[in-house]
C-alpha cells in the first residue's frame, strides 16, 4: 500500500535524517529500490518524473506497477509514490493515477499564480490524504529540459508558501540537478539556515542530491533537510555496470544476452547506491 510522505518526513525532521527520494525510470529501477528499503528497513519516497512517466506508458501504468510490487515482494516499509516536478496538468494526471505524492513545480510563474495554483493543489491533495511538494526559486542544471543556475531562494517567498499549508519545501540554495561542475560553489547554507527559521518544522527538500559532498548533506539535514532527491548517480551507477558487463563479453556467454541477465548488474549497482545513500541520509531502520 502506498502512503503519503507525510509521516514520514515529519519524523525525519524530529529525528534529524532524511529519507531519500530516489526516481524510478522502469521495472529493474523500481524493484531495487523497493527490495533495497525493505533490506534495511528504511521508508522511501519513489520519484516520477513526467518524462519517466510518459516513458513508462503513463502514470497509471506506475502507480499500478508500484502498488503490484509492493505486494509482490511483500514491502511492509512506508513507500511514497511522488510526482517530481509536476505541471499543473501532471499532478492532476497522478491525482487520478493513484500516486500518492505530487510535487507541483510553479517556480516559472509569477510569484502570485504559483500562489493560486499551489492553493487549489494543496486542498485537493488532503481530501485525498495525499502530500504535495512546491518549489520555490528554480533549481539550477537540467530537469526534464529546464535549464537553471543554482539560484538561492528568497526565505520569504519560502515561508509565504509553506504557510499555504504545502507537506514540504524545495527551495533552491545552490544546488543543481546532475552532474556539478567543478566551478561549482557549493551549497548556501546561510540561505537554508534562513529559511529554516522562517519555516520552522516545514519538512525541507534537496533536489538534486548527485555529486554533493557528504558532509554538505550531513550540514544540510542537521539545517532541517528532511527529503533528499536522487536520480543521476543510480543512473550512472548502472550505466557503468553495465557498460563493464558487455565490455568483459559476458553478453556473448552462453545466454547472457537474456535482458534478466544482462540487467542483473546494474540492478545490483542500484541497490548498492541505494543502500549507500540511505545510510548517508541516516534512514535505515527508521522504517
């Protein structure tokens, strides 16, 4: 069964951790992660993004596969099914799918519409007991083709939306989807400080949590981080597994060009940094 990331992440901001959202992009994606949160008894957030969506067929063909395999494999951790970066129109699509969690991502329309939108998105999301996510100054690098900066948010702004009664907060300090370039400056954590004043137990979100230096995300969740988004470094880290398999000719080993045998590393190299990051983020065994 999928629940709301609600709890959750209020448990987390009490107890000083951060439950990872990791995006699923298909089948092998999905049962790592699930299998990887039930291993070590950790609760998980599975994050779509409205290309993975569209890739996947659709947002119900992911929220029925989700809930099948949750009981499938018999997962008995909180698993939140969460729409990452959702339009307007995308997150009344997961609404409808059966999703369990939408991001609404208003950060590209002035201050006053995202108001409105993420109002009426907030009341239809409790009726259903569901959690929603708002964005609050871009996050910079490229999400599903939005190119940004690494801009810092303004903690006002932050505070006046999550007063509209939003789950939990993405606000941009410096960070930046995929891979962080060398000139990078690092993560601002006087604007997170700031705005952590301002939102007081407002569960806070860090997107783009590839290539952040671990003692930068241990600063982070101890300044009120409470979710924290990955996707790129499972995505290299099965790239990479998979690249070396079919590099060492196994693909030509008997039938190791059956797609089950072909994925197993990277499958496996999911798991691993999976488990890698949800002990970085201190959520094992909070389940």
């Amino acid at each position: 069964m999928l629940v709301s990331a609600e709890d959750m992440l209020k448990k987390a901001k009490a107890g000083h951790y951060a439950v990872g959202q990791f995006n699923i992009n298909n089948l092998e994606w999905t049962k790592a992660i699930l299998l990887t949160a039930q291993e070590l008894n950790s609760p998980v957030i599975l994050g779509v993004s409205e290309g993975a969506g569209k890739y996947m067929t659709g947002f119900k063909t992911v929220a029925d596969m989700v809930k099948a395999m949750i009981d499938s494999l018999g997962i008995t951790v909180p698993v939140a099914l969460h729409l990452d970066h959702g339009t307007y129109e995308g997150c009344y699509a997961c609404i409808e799918a059966g999703f369990s969690s939408i991001m609404f991502d208003g950060s590209h329309y002035p201050i006053d519409e995202n108001v409105a939108k993420t109002t009426e998105l907030i009341k239809v999301a409790k009726e259903k007991g569901m959690s929603l996510e708002a964005e609050v100054g871009s996050i910079g690098g490229e999400e599903d083709g939005v190119i940004g900066k690494g801009e810092c948010a303004d903690p006002n702004e932050c505070k006046m939306i999550a007063d509209l009664g939003v789950t939990m907060l993405a606000a941009g300090i410096g960070n930046i989807h995929g891979k962080y370039p060398a000139d990078w400056e690092g993560l601002s954590f006087e604007t997170l400080d700031a705005i952590q004043q301002l939102t007081g137990d407002m569960p806070l979100v860090l997107h783009g949590g590839t290539g952040i230096p671990e003692d930068m995300i241990k600063k982070a969740i101890s300044l009120g981080v409470s979710k924290i988004n990955v996707n790129t470094e499972c995505q290299l880290a099965f790239a990479d597994a998979t690249r070396k398999y079919i590099e060492a000719g196994k693909d030509l080993e008997g039938k190791g060009f059956d797609p089950r045998k072909l994925l197993a590393p990277g499958f496996e190299a999911i798991k691993a940094t999976v488990k890698e990051k949800m002990e970085l983020f201190g959520s094992v065994g909070k389940a």
